[in-house]
C-alpha cells in the first residue's frame, strides 16, 4: 500500500529516472555530432 510517504520516495525517484535519461540522451546527442 501506498503511504504518503511512500508517494514522496517514489515521486524523488521518478525525478532521479527522469534526470538521468534526460542526460544520457543529451550525452547520445552530442556524442553522435
């Protein structure tokens, strides 16, 4: 079940998850230049 703690880490790690595509795909993009 989902506390409202729980929704907080999962929100903070939706964020994280976002983040580290957002850099891998600039990263695929400048490395393909």
């Amino acid at each position: 079940m989902l506390t409202k703690s729980n929704m907080k880490w999962v929100l903070i790690l939706v964020l994280m998850l976002g983040l580290l595509r957002h850099y891998i795909l600039k990263n695929a993009l400048n490395k393909r230049r």
